[in-house]
C-alpha cells in the first residue's frame, strides 16, 4: 500500500512539475486558450490521482479537514465567481485550477524527500528561465514573437511580455534558492558551511544569475519587493535561531523593512535613471487610481463581474490617464478585484494570503526544526503582496503556479507533525 502510495505521488508530482515548466513559456500564459488548456490539464490530473487514491483505498496524506479554512473562503469566491452578474465561466474554471493544483500540490509534498525534490526541480526551471531571459536580453536569443514580445524594450522580460511579471517569477525563484541553499548547508546548527557541496554551488551559481537577471528587468518595485522578502526570510530564521521572543523578531523586522525600502535605489545605472521618473510615474498611477476608485465605488458590494475590469475601465476613463493607451489592467490588484468582484468578495484573496501567511509563521516559530518551506512561503507572500501593489504579476498564471507550489511546500510541512531526528531547518 505504502508503494502504491508513493508511485502515485511521484507520478502526480511530476505531471505537475510540467505545468509549472511550461506555463512561462507561451508569454507568461497570460491568454486564455492558455488558461483553458492548464485547467484541463490540471483536471484531469486530480481525476487520475482521486481514481487511484479511491479504487487502491489510500488516505490522503493531508486530510480535507486540514483545508476547511482554505476551502471555505475559496468557495465563497468561487460561489460569487459562477453566480454573480456579468459571471465569466473561463474566470471561474481558471481560479478552480488553481484551488485544484494547490491541493494535489499539498498531497504530493506531504514527503519530505519528495518535497525537496520538488523545490529543486522547481529552482532549475526557474534557473532555466534566467538564462533564457539573460540570453535575449544580452546575447542573439531571439524567440518568435508569440513566446517573446515586450512592451518594454531595452529590458529583460524573458518569455513574459511584462518585465515586471518577469521580475516577480525570478523574484520567486531567488527566495527559493535561498530556502534551499540554506537546506543544503552542512552543520548549518554549527555554523558551518560546506562549499564543496555541487548541489550548494549550482544554487548559488543560479541565484546569481537570476538576481543579474532581475536587475536587468529594470522593474523598481520587482527589487525592492524581492529585497523585502529577503530580508525578512533572513531576519526571521537569524532571530529563529537566537531564541528571540515574537515581538523582538517583529519590531527589528519592520526596521529592516523600512531600511529595504532604501537599500533597493542602489541596483543598477538604468534602474537609478528609472528611480529619478518615480515622482513622475506616481503622479499617473494616483490618477489611474483614482479612476479605478470611481469604478470600484460605482459597483462597491456586487463588482462588475470577473475579469471584466479591461471591458468595464473605459466607462470611467477620462483624462489625465492617458487616452493613448488601452488600460486592460488597473496595475494594482488589489483594486483589480475589489472593482471585479466588490469590496466583500474582492478581499477575500486578501483574507487567503493573511491566514496562509501567519499560519506558516506560526509553524515557523513553534517548531525546533522543520519549518525552512514555511518561512519560504511566508515570504513569497510578502513578495507578491507588496509587487500587487502596483502592478498585476500576480494575475498572471505562470507566477501564480509558481506562488501556489512554494506555498503548497510551506502548507504540506506545516500540516505535518513534528518529527524528532531531523536535521532539516
């Protein structure tokens, strides 16, 4: 029964994986013949594993009970999504994927060999990325204009057509082969680091790479979101590991924060140029806020529908935002679901990622050792809560996939009992 279990999950594993492999390639899947076709996908995997699960009689590694939170609030979203006005079924089905691909990427990291498996694979498909991005950027990679379009020359972007989404996917994938080189550090209780690790040194070396990368993007925010999180990983696992009390950990912190916030204006000559437009650029996001507020407040409880924004913004769209450019996204996605789907369902994206978040840093201060995936997916939270602020990186799938499997890893160890014997951080 234990093998059959096993063969199951690694075969699921691995389907997943594909998803995640191939989601950035077709511009960051951010069509939706390409959401249709990753929800199918995502379908029939869990109707392959619930089959075999059930005609072999083998429990779920992680019980529905340990998602009745997660569930809930997905299914009121999910319930407002099918039933509202202007319901757009493509919107629903994409955002059930999601649900779904979380749950069988909990199931399948419930392992914690398979787990780091996982993670590894993950990191070197983000690593890939990197080079694909590095290459177009500095060498002669040219991709046919469906997998590379940009709106924005002279800048990184990889296969995504906005450097800033481009800048949130390696963003994730720096964060969390920080989790792993810090996993891999031999004697890391004593302080001591084996360099002559290969597996350290390919980290390291891709790390690297795709910070190199990220700053070539030339995305602002992309790097200070990323420097956040980092330093917020780093001071919690430091403070971790001396035994410091809750509200110490959080009162340095915030310090660390704010210093961050700073700290990001040194990276990189076009990004320092690009910091001198931000009073400039500022002055163009208020004003699309505002016109996106006048929207929200037209439709404060029903929205206007999901996915509707690009069809619904043009009624409220007047100067000074430009009349010269097609607003499809309100660059803040906070607003984006709060004009889509109302003030009250709108937050409930919002409501997810605070309980996901302090439920994994929770984990991360209850336990004496396990908890390096936790603190992961608690920062990458933070990194996309705060790039949501003023852009849409993640409305689109491709992070998204990669945001739901590192959260799904941090899930999984949370909903895992304490095991005595581990060297694992």
């Amino acid at each position: 029964m234990v093998g059959s279990s096993s063969r199951i999950n690694d075969l699921i594993s691995y389907m997943l994986l594909i998803i995640i492999m191939l989601s950035p390639l077709p511009l960051g899947s951010n069509r939706p013949i390409f959401w249709a076709i990753s929800a199918a996908f995502v379908f029939f995997i869990a109707t392959v594993f619930l089959a075999t699960m059930a005609l072999r009689e083998i429990p779920l590694r992680i019980s529905a009970r340990k998602f009745i939170v997660v569930g809930v609030l997905v299914g009121v979203y999910l319930g407002y999504m099918a039933l509202a006005p202007n319901a757009n079924a493509l919107a629903t089905v994409r955002t059930l994927s999601y649900a779904v691909f979380f749950f069988l990427m909990v199931q399948v990291s419930a392992n914690r060999y398979r787990a780091k498996r996982i993670a590894t694979f993950m990191l070197l498909i983000a690593i890939i990325y990197a080079v694909v991005g590095f290459a177009m950027h500095y060498g002669n990679l040219e991709l046919p204009t469906e997998f590379g379009l940009s709106a924005y020359a002279g800048n990184a972007h990889g296969t995504f057509t906005n450097r800033n989404s481009y800048a949130t996917y390696l963003g994730f994938g720096i964060l969390l082969g920080l989790a792993l080189l810090i996993n891999r550090m031999r004697g890391f209780s004593d302080g001591m680091l084996a360099l002559s690790d290969e597996k350290l040194v390919f980290a390291g070396v891709g790390m690297v790479l795709m910070l190199v990368t990220l700053i070539s993007t030339n995305s602002r925010m992309g790097v200070a979101a990323l420097g956040v999180a980092a330093v917020f990983f780093l001071l919690v696992l430091v403070m971790k590991r001396a035994r410091a009390g809750l509200w110490t950990t959080i009162s340095l912190t915030a310090g660390m924060l704010i210093i961050a916030g700073f700290a990001f204006s040194l990276y990189g000559a076009t990004l320092l140029e690009r910091l001198g437009s931000v009073e400039r650029d500022a002055d163009v996001r208020f004003a699309l806020y505002e016109q996106v507020w006048q929207m929200i407040l037209a439709k404060p409880w029903a929205g206007h529908g999901a996915d509707s924004f690009e069809v619904a913004f043009p009624t409220y769209h007047h100067l000074p935002v430009s009349p010269d450019l097609l607003w499809s996204k309100a660059h803040n996605t906070y607003l984006t679901n709060w004009a889509e789907s109302g003030l009250v369902i709108g937050s409930i994206p919002v409501l997810l990622g605070l309980w996901v978040f302090f439920r994994l840093l929770y984990v991360v201060y209850e336990r004496p050792s396990r908890y390096i995936f936790s603190l992961l997916g608690a920062s990458v939270i933070l990194q996309g809560a705060i790039h949501s602020t003023v852009d849409f990186s993640l409305e689109i799938q491709a992070n998204m996939y990669m945001l739901l499997a590192i959260l799904a890893l941090g899930y999984a160890e949370a909903m895992q009992a304490k095991k005595r014997g581990s060297r694992d951080v």
